[in-house]
C-alpha cells in the first residue's frame, strides 16, 4: 500500500451525538469507560485512514466486515460522552446513496454489482437483527446542508487556524441535545406557518427524529470536517452560516419576507461556490 499524506482531505462535513455513558447498556457502557480513559483516542483522521485502507483491498470490499469499537470523546460538564464510529452501519448507509452520486459505469467500475449486492444482503440480515440501530454520525459531502445550521447558534461556533506544525483549521459548532431540539421546533413550526412544505422542512422532520433516539443530556456537534480545505482562510474566519440561517427564520417569523430572502441569499451563494469546486477541474 502506498504512504498516505498525514493530512488526508475529503471534502466531507460531519453532524455528531455525543451521548453519556448512562445511554449505554453494559457491557457496551463498561466498554465505553475504559476506552475513554485511554491515553490516546483516535482522530477523524484516523477514521478516515482506516476507511481509506479498506478501500484498497482486493477483491473490493464495499462495506468494513467488521465494525468499529472506536468512539470520538468528550466531556460536557464534567460527564463523559461518547460517539461512536459504527463504521459498517454508515457505510452500509452510504452505499445506498451512491447510485445518486455516480453514473452507473462509473460506479461498477469501483465497486462492482456483485459486490454491492452483497453488501445489501448483509445489511439486510443485520437489521432483522438489529432494528433499533442508528448512528450517530450523518455525513454529508461538499456542503453542510441548510437544515444542519437550525440547531446551532452563532455564539457555539468554535474556528481556529491552521497552526504551526501543519494542523488543518477547524470549524465547528457545539450544542445542549436540549438547545438543538427546541430551535428546531421552533424553525420547524415557524417554516409550516410561512411557506409551503419543501426539501428544508422535510429535511428538519428527518433530523427530528433522529435526534430523537438519543439521549437528552447528549451533546450535538457540527463539524466542517474536510470542507476547511475547501475554502480560505478569510471564508472560514467570515463564515456565519448558523447566524443566516437563524435571522432568516426570525424575519421569516416576523413576517419579513425580504429579510428572509437576503439571509437565505448570503447562505445559498456561500455554499454554491463550495459546491461547484467539486466539479472544477
């Protein structure tokens, strides 16, 4: 296998539930405990190192055989919270959107159809098994998308630089499970009272319940992941995505139709320009 740079980009961003050990049932909880009090927890770059590696493999493998007993940490007042990897589910997830992303030719060419088939069948006999199963992780690629930013306010975003020794730029947000539901009941209610049902309202009802499955004292988490190496310096440090994205909902709540409109304006152009890097030679 050929060396890996030790800064691997995907242009990929990241909504994250951190949730407390007590969500966990034993044996996964005692689980839980002890990786986090080991001396060194793995990084997004090690997941996607590992993601990246299997990969390669040969024959292709659409999916990791195994799943992941890693976990991102964090401590949220003084109480340990966890996120788990759960590679295999996500990728068994991802597979099915990738028909939307690829040209068939293409996609055969990477992942042949038999494989994919299988890949199918092995989730499908999983899920008989486990039916309650979710991640706790939601990828989405060149771009945050608009519904994501509903439950952040601009104070809880978190930006630093790229540091001396190479360090990537980070961009993230970080909310109360509690804060993030209530403002997106509160977008929710005030989009089905000012404009007619639609991709973004869609998009709030299918957070909603998947945030629903966790823990209320969880942590949520919005991550720019890769897109930092997809934007400037100056882009990231004038970033205010959660900021549009709450004032277009206050106008829209105040009757403001055209406050609306500039604020979803300043969003829509934002990410457009990210987006159409992805096509650009």
């Amino acid at each position: 296998m050929s060396v890996v740079s030790s800064v691997l980009v995907p242009y990929a961003s990241y909504l994250r539930v951190y949730e407390p050990l007590a969500a966990f049932p034993e044996p996964e909880r005692t689980h839980w405990a002890r990786y986090a009090g080991r001396a060194r927890i793995p990084t997004a770059q090690d997941e996607l190192r590992r993601s990246l590696a299997d990969l390669v493999a040969t024959p292709p493998v659409g999916v990791p055989v195994h799943e992941s007993g890693d976990a991102f940490v964090a401590e949220v007042n003084g109480v340990v919270c966890v996120c788990p990897w759960r590679t295999r589910l996500r990728g068994w997830l991802a597979l099915g959107e990738l028909a939307e992303m690829f040209p068939a030719p293409v996609l055969d060419a990477v992942l042949p159809p038999v494989v994919r088939g299988q890949a199918v069948a092995d989730h499908e006999r999983w899920a008989e098994r486990n039916p309650d199963a979710r991640p706790w992780i939601r990828t989405a690629v060149w771009q945050v998308p608009v519904r994501w930013f509903v439950l952040f306010a601009d104070e809880e975003r978190e930006h630093t630089g790229a540091v001396a020794d190479g360090g990537a730029p980070v961009l993230r947000y970080r909310t109360p499970m509690v804060q993030a539901r209530r403002r997106l009941a509160r977008a929710l209610k005030t989009l089905r009272e000012s404009v007619d049902e639609g991709p973004l309202t869609e998009g709030l009802v299918d957070v909603g319940r998947w945030l629903e499955e966790f823990h209320p004292r969880a942590l949520v988490e919005l991550d720019y992941g890769g897109l930092v190496h997809a934007l400037s310096a100056k882009q990231l440090a004038e970033d205010r995505s959660a900021l549009d994205v709450a004032e277009g909902i206050a106008a829209l709540r105040a009757g403001d139709t055209e406050g609306a409109g500039e604020a979803y304006g300043r969003l829509a152009e934002r990410w457009r320009a990210v987006r159409d890097r992805q096509f650009a030679n």
